[in-house]
C-alpha cells in the first residue's frame, strides 16, 4: 500500500518532468525514456505520455554564448591563461570536467567532484594572488 502512495505522489512531479522537457525543447534522453517508462507503469493513460516535445535546435553561437555565460571561470583569469603554462592545466581540467559530466554516476556525486574542482582552483587562484601581491612587494610596486 505504501508503494501505491509512493507512486500516486511521484505521478504529478513525473508529469512536471515531461512539461519541463517540452518546454526546455529536450526530446531524447535516457532520464526521459525512464520518467516516460515510470509514467506508464503508474497510470497508462497519463496526458503527458502523449505530450509531443518539439526539440530545439541551438545554433553554435548560442551554444557558445550559453556556455560563456554558464561559466564560473573569471573571464580575465581566463585570458591571463592563454598566453602561459596554465593553458595546458585549463585544458586538462575542461576534459575532466567534460569526463565527470558524461560519467553515468549520480548527480551528487558529479556536484561533488565539481566542487572539489572549484575548492582546488580557488586554492590555487589565491596561492597565485599571494605570489603576484609577494613580487609586487619585492619590486615595490602597489
């Protein structure tokens, strides 16, 4: 009996995932087979099963743009780094990045791992910040 309330509470919040993918334009993926899936276990004939989602199509400029804006990587940081040794380092943690983000665990488990990216570049934002201001001070420059 509890597993049918579970179910019957799980519905309307499965329901709202078909709505927001229609509405964000996201037609294929294995999180919506699997809401789809649950859906029509739960009650078959569900409206939502018939929603029809147009998928949207992204052109690269907003791709890039999106991106861009999505990014925690101070813009002026990210230019310092490509002229020097630290474009090789940004390189290899936008793959680990990449890597974490395609990995099949679960979403804490991402954010997790992100976050210990974002703690280890702040660490090193400062440790960077501490030798800029240790140099400044040795050439006497505010």
């Amino acid at each position: 009996e509890k597993n049918l309330e579970a179910m019957d509470a799980a519905l309307p919040k499965d329901e709202g995932a078909i709505a927001a993918a229609a509405n964000l334009g996201i037609a294929h993926g294995i999180w919506l087979d699997s809401v789809r899936a649950r859906i029509s276990f739960i009650n078959p004939n569900s409206q939502a099963l018939a929603t029809q989602i147009q998928e949207k199509v992204v052109s690269d400029a907003e791709a890039s743009k999106a991106a861009a804006a999505a990014s925690p990587i101070n813009p002026a940081a990210q230019g310092a780094a490509v002229g020097g040794v630290a474009t090789d380092d940004c390189a290899k943690l936008m793959k680990r990045i990449g890597n974490i983000i395609g990995m099949s665990s679960s979403v804490d488990d991402k954010i997790a791992q992100l976050h210990g990216i974002g703690t280890d570049a702040q660490r090193q934002i400062s440790k960077e910040q501490d030798s800029i201001a240790s140099l400044k001070s040795k050439l006497g420059i505010q």
